[in-house]
C-alpha cells in the first residue's frame, strides 16, 4: 500500500531526465563561450523544452490538443533534447555568439542542475524512509 | 524555469550586454578622437549608446506556434509577435535594456591649425566632438554598472541557491 | 498507552505539532488518523510532482515553491509512517493485553 504510493508516477524519470537534459546543456553553452571569437563559428543551443508542447507530463489521461504536431504526441519519455543552430540574429562582431547571454543561461542552469539534483535526493530519502519502513 | 529569479538574470545579462556596447562605443570614440577625414568627407561624429527599456512580451510555448511555421518555437523579439496563434497560458513580462548606437548631434570642434592639410584656407580645421575626459569618464560609468549586473546575477543565484536548503 | 501514544504524536516537536492534527479533528478512529495522513501524503506528493513536471517543462516555478512543496511532501509521508508505526506499536500492546 505504501510502496504503491511511492512508485506511482513516474517522475523519477522526469528528474532524471531534467539532469542529462541540463548537464548536456550545459556543454552546448560552454562550447558557444570558448568559441564567441572564432569566425564562423555559429552559436547553438540545445532545445529540449519546447518539444514537451505536446507531451502530457502526467500519467492519467494524456491529453492532446488537436493543433499540436505529431512532435506533441509523443509521450514525454520519447523526447529528448537535441542540439541546434540558434536563429537568434545577434552579431558580435566575428560571429553571432552573444556572450552575455551564454553567461546568463550558464547560470540558470546551473541552477536547475542544483534544484533538480537537491529534489532528486529528497525524492531518495524519501524512499529510504519507506524502504526502512520508519522516518530517516 | 524558475519565473522571478531567472527572469532577473536574464535581465542583467541584457544589461551586461547594454554596458558592454557602451564601451564598445568608447574605444571606438577615443580611437577616432582626431580623426579629421571620414568616407563622408567630415570628421569623425562622435557616437553614443543610448539605453532604452524593452518592454517584452514572451508568449510561451504549448501555447504558440508560428504560423509559417511546424512546431514553431517562441522567440522574445516583440517584432515575432505578429502572425502567431498562441493559445498563451501565461505571459511573461520583463522590463530588460537594449542599445542604440547614435551619432552625437553637437557640433564638431573648430580648431586653428593652418599647417594641418585638412585646414581651410583660413586655416581653421573642424576636428570631431570627441572629448577624452567625457570618454574616460563613460568609460569607468560603464565598468561600474557593469559590475552592478554582475553582482545582481550573483545575489539572484545566491537566493536561488539558499531556497534549495528549503 | 496506545491512545496515549496516538496522541503524543501531537507532541513530538512542538515545532512540528501541526502536522499532527490531520484534517479531520483527532477524535477519529485509528484507521482513520492513519487514512488522514495517507491522504495529506497523496496531496502533498501530487502537488510536488505536478510542480516538478511543471518544472521540467520550462513552466514559471519558483525555487522556493517547488523546494517548500517537496519538503511538505517528504515531511508528510514521514508523519505517516510515525503514525503507522504508532499504529502497529498500539496494536501489539492490546494484543499483548488480551492474553
């Protein structure tokens, strides 16, 4: 009855999923920094929450919008993130990597990495207690 | 992700940016401080960054798709607002900065210089209305603000990482 | 004892105490307290993981929602199995009584 409680849903996966999605992020943006002086080199950026439109995150009744793209359909842990060219028109100068802006979400998801790893670790303890069958 | 605090350093990162023009515009000023001939045929003009707020209005995806185009994905320039069907479950609103870089309207420097070849036959010469002092002034402004949307970054991520030992 | 100990859960820490008063006023039966917290866990998990999902998604959520909703959420469910244990500790001094 408890472990059922535990188990249900599985957003496990969707922390875990956060953290590859953010660590892989976070190559993306260290190599647009290293680069923002190379000429011809074109800045990328790894989108992963925009393909989740569609995706219904919660397990009972998926539902899906007509308007939304087969992309929608697919169920959340079929989507992953990929790397694309930015069409953000910016230029530096030698090429169109604003660096201020790749700062700025090296910050922010280094933050989500914190935030998604500390929520993973309560969800664990969480299930230590119930494994020990008393609080932790 | 997170609304407030990541917006708030989204917002200092276009004031990084912001700053960062504005001293683009210094060197580019102080390089040019005597230069008497451009492709025009004047002195150089001087240039000046000229903040203005963007209001912004992000309509977020699930939520937005181009028409022109499948799986569109939302961009904040307000220019791509036009033409979209959004179905938008929540707007975000942000007060950030952006630059222009504009000529500096006041008038050039009349200098007496008979023996340099740009000189008229008077021998007066128009140099640009560039002053050093002003430029170095901007420049250590520019510095310092900054460094101020530097530090506001570091105290978003610094609350930020004090909620996670909620 | 066991009525006792049902509630001197109420006292653990007097920080705490309010997570011991179930929604339904204390004077239900056992099964009751205990279906109490289960169902304050199911709330309070639901909420964190729709939090979360929101999360992922790249929805507005902030740091300290999501962080107070999983610290309810595993504060609870520790509740619970106090209670449950409680519970069962109870059980076994009646047995034992009835002998």
């Amino acid at each position: 009855m408890i472990a059922r409680g535990i188990f249900e849903g599985s957003h496990l996966n969707h922390l875990k999923k956060a953290l590859d999605v953010y660590s892989r992020r976070h190559k993306v943006v260290a190599d647009n920094i290293a680069n923002v002086e190379t000429g011809g080199y074109s800045a990328r950026e790894l989108r992963f929450e925009d393909y989740l439109s569609g995706a219904d995150l919660r397990l009972q009744g998926a539902r899906t919008h007509e308007s939304h793209l087969d992309l929608g359909r697919r169920q959340f842990d079929r989507v992953d993130g990929d790397v694309q060219e930015t069409d953000a028109a910016f230029d530096n100068g030698i090429n169109n990597v604003d660096i201020d802006k790749e700062m700025t979400d090296l910050a922010t998801n280094d933050l989500s990495y914190r935030l998604a790893t500390r929520l993973l670790s309560m969800k664990y303890q969480t299930l230590r207690s119930a494994v020990r069958g008393r609080p932790m | 992700m997170s609304k407030g605090l990541f917006d708030a350093i989204r917002i200092s990162g276009t004031g990084l940016a912001g700053q960062r023009t504005r001293l683009d515009v210094v060197s580019r000023n102080l390089a040019n401080a005597d230069t008497t001939q451009t492709a025009e045929g004047t002195p150089y003009r001087r240039q000046r960054a000229v903040f203005r707020e963007v209001l912004e209005q992000r309509v977020r995806q699930d939520r937005l798709q181009r028409d022109d185009q499948p799986g569109g994905l939302s961009r904040t320039h307000p220019g791509h607002l036009d033409g979209l069907r959004s179905f938008s479950r929540e707007d975000r609103e942000g007060v950030a900065t952006a630059v222009d870089v504009a000529p500096d309207a006041s008038d050039f420097r009349v200098v007496y210089d008979p023996g340099h070849p740009d000189a008229d036959d008077d021998g007066y010469l128009l140099m640009p209305n560039v002053d050093v002092i002003t430029e170095m002034v901007d420049m250590i402004a520019a510095t310092r603000a900054y460094e101020a949307n530097i530090s506001a970054v570091q105290a978003a991520k610094d609350m930020f990482t004090q909620a996670l030992k909620i | 004892m066991a009525i006792e100990g049902l509630r001197a859960l109420g006292s653990i820490d007097p920080r705490t105490a309010y997570l011991g008063q179930s929604r339904t006023p204390a004077k239900g039966d056992f099964a009751q307290q205990l279906s109490s917290a289960i169902e304050s866990v199911n709330q309070a998990q639901t909420q964190r993981d729709d939090l979360v999902a929101s999360m992922v998604r790249g929805d507005p959520v902030e740091v300290h929602e999501i962080m107070t909703a999983a610290e309810e959420a595993h504060l609870s469910f520790e509740l619970m199995l106090e209670v449950r244990n409680k519970l069962l500790e109870g059980y076994q001094e009646i047995m034992r009584m009835q002998v």
